[in-house]
C-alpha cells in the first residue's frame, strides 16, 4: 500500500511514515552541522523536558536539546498509532516523528524517553515525575508547546474547546487553498464571551503553570532551572483574527503566567521562565487560521529574496544558541519576551510584505509570493513532498519504520 495525502478544509488528516522520518533525520543532520560549527556551551543543559514533543516547534526544541548539547530528553504527546490490520490506517504524523527521533537518538547514544497520552492530566505528570526519580535526574530545562484544541479539566473532568475567532468584530479576509493556490475571501464571526474564555482555558498558561509547579514540588526541578514556552505576535494586518481574536488572548495569558513562574522560580531555584515569540511558520495549526496561509506564502517570498528565511528547526536552534544558551543572562525585550521573531518583524521585510498585501490577486499570487514553497511545508509537516522519499512505494510495516 503507498499512501497519497489527504487533505480537508486545509487540514492534512494523514501521513507518510517514511516522509516524517526523512524530516526527522534532515533536522537532526542541520543540528550536527550547527554544533560543530558553534560548539557546546558551559551551561548547556543536561535534562530536558518537552511537554508536546512531537511536531512543530515541540520536536524541533526536543531534537536541539538532545543533538545539539547531548541532552537526555522526555517527550510527551498525544498521539495516534498507525496500524497494518485488520485495515491499514495511518497514524498521526507526530506518532512517526516521534519513532523516528527515538531511533536517532538510540543510534547516537542518547538517552530519550517517549510517553504518549494525555498531558495536561496529573496522571501523565505523576508518570514524569516518577520517571525522573527513578532515573536520579532533574529537569533543567522545561519546553511547554502544547497547541491542542481540546483540554479535559484535570480536576474537574470539564471539556473545553478553543476556538479560532476575533473578538468584538467580525473578520473578512482572504486565504489561500493549501493545494490548489485558489485565493477565497473567508468570515469569521465574533467570539462569544464562553469561547474567549475557553480558549484560554486550553491554551493558555494555566497547564503550563501545573506543570511547572507541580515538578518543583516533586523536587525534579534543577537549580538553576530554565522554562520556555512559544507565542506569536505578528504584524499588525494579522492581529484581528490572531493577536486580538481568542488566541491571542490566550497567549497573552501565556505571558502572563511567565511573568508569574518566573518570580517562583527565582526565588525557589534561581530559575527563569520566558516567552518566545517566534516566527510564524507553518504547522497544522497555522494553516486552518484565515489570512494566516496567504500572508506566509508573502513572508517566505520577501524573506528568502532577502536571505533571512527560518524554518522551525533553523528557529530553535538559534534560540538555544543565542538565546537561551549564551553563557550569560537570556536577552529579552522590555516585556520579558524573548524575541527569536526578530528576523520576520525587520523592518524591511515587514514593509515589502505590507505592500505586496495590498496588492496581491490570483493572477500575482506566483510572482509576489512564494505559493509552492507554503505548500510544500504544508505538506512535509505530514511527511510528503520530502525529498528522497519514493511515494509510489509500498509503505513499510509498522514494526520497521
């Protein structure tokens, strides 16, 4: 059986095992490269701990962690297997990333563990933490990148929805087909109040704050200790549906709660919590949100004539490089925000994405944007369009991917 994809409202619901490990593979050989050209710092860290591990920037921080300083590394996800009978049925393409990165890391002699199931439950951090104690190691470094829709209440069993939505108005605006490059005008009506408080409910810092707080009651946080976990701003022709819809609201209860972590930390362990604002790329988040997809298919275009295009992995490993991990204090913004956006948001680039906004049509979309090159991470963020990897081939068993 080969395996074509799948793709619905913008949403890719299957993937390519051996298209997800040829991603998996290309990320940890940039690392390598990267780490033999800058080397390893002093303060490198030894544990890390990646709270949604297995695509995006989740993944790519796991396999910076762990390929770039020798880090041993946990990683949490909920993820669905792939089967071969009694109907084959492909997995979730973060079930293969994280195969794959489990089969690197066991060749290059590192030390990963994989848990799948429900992270914002006590009972998956009553697992990690047991985890830790019985490996006699504590985390130096927390990753929290948790992008799910959904979150099930640990206390109380209440399901929670987030929602794509603008607040207050409506939104109008145009976006793009991931497959066909057909550009739609798309609507969006206003949140109600239940929705706005329910995205920030799921995505928000109230899990990450459990999380951090319950291992530094457990002792498995180290001295020390860093947590960072990833936002976005984005120009102001995004804010209504992003920055001032029920994401953005929840993000910045994201970055409210850094704020609060990281006086706890200071004062506990003499450790930090930060914010990321990174850049926008695309995930399978990123290319259900309107507006979203066209005006990345823009970005890639102005920032790759002008020599400053990051993918997901080209972003974490210079957050931990020039970031996180300087050997001095991480630098931020007036805000407390680490701002690893700051080749996206340059000026000169955001000035040339603004214009060509204003101006693009179905007939220019070729010319000022870069249509094919969004489609193609659009696709490989499910393991196809990867390069070397025949897609007329039967896919291989699940035991030997």
């Amino acid at each position: 059986m080969n395996v074509k994809p799948m793709i619905r409202n913008n949403m890719c619901v299957n993937a390519h095992p051996a298209g997800c490990a040829a991603g998996v593979v290309r990320q940890v050989k940039y690392v390598q490269e990267k780490k033999a050209e800058r080397g390893s710092p002093k303060d490198a860290p030894k544990t890390v701990l990646v709270v949604g591990c297995s695509t995006g920037y989740g993944l790519s921080s796991r396999i910076t962690a762990a390929f770039g300083y020798g880090a041993d590394t946990i990683g949490i996800s909920f993820e669905k297997e792939g089967t071969d009978t009694p109907t084959p049925q492909s997995g979730t393409p973060g079930w293969y990333n994280n195969m794959a990165f489990d089969r690197e890391a066991k060749a290059a002699g590192l030390k990963s563990i994989t848990i799948n199931g429900d992270a914002f439950s006590h009972t998956m951090r009553k697992q990690v933490i047991e985890t830790l104690q019985q490996m006699g190691k504590k985390v130096d470094l927390l990753v929290y990148s948790i992008a799910s829709a959904v979150r099930v209440d640990p206390d109380t069993g209440d399901l929670y929805h987030s929602a794509i939505k603008p607040i207050g108005e409506p939104f109008t605006g145009e976006t793009v087909d991931c497959m066909t490059g057909k550009i739609s005008t798309i609507g969006a009506e206003p949140a109600t109040a239940e929705e706005a408080a329910n995205t920030v409910k799921v995505r928000g810092g109230e899990d990450w704050a459990l999380w951090t707080r319950q291992l530094a009651a457990a002792g498995v946080l180290a001295e020390g200790v860093k947590t960072v976990a990833f936002s976005y701003i984005g120009p102001a022709l995004t804010h209504a549906i992003y920055r001032d819809g029920t994401i953005g609201n929840a993000k910045k209860d994201l970055e409210k709660t850094a704020r609060k972590l990281n006086d706890e930390l200071k004062e506990s362990l003499g450790g930090n919590a930060y914010v990321s604002i990174n850049k926008c790329i695309v995930t399978r988040s990123s290319a259900v949100i309107p507006l979203i997809p066209l005006y990345l298919s823009v970005l890639y275009k102005v920032m790759k004539e002008q020599g400053s295009h990051e993918d997901g992995i080209e972003q974490m490993e210079r957050l931990f490089a020039e970031r996180l991990y300087t050997g001095g204090p991480v630098p931020t913004d007036e805000n407390g925000l680490i701002r690893i956006d700051d080749l996206e948001m340059a000026p000169k680039v955001q000035d040339e994405v603004k214009k060509r906004m204003a101006t693009i049509t179905q007939e220019t979309l070729a010319q000022i944007g870069d249509f094919d090159g969004y489609r193609h991470d659009f696709l490989a963020t499910n393991g196809f369009d990867v390069e070397g990897v025949d897609y007329n081939a039967d896919i291989p068993s699940m035991e030997s991917i």
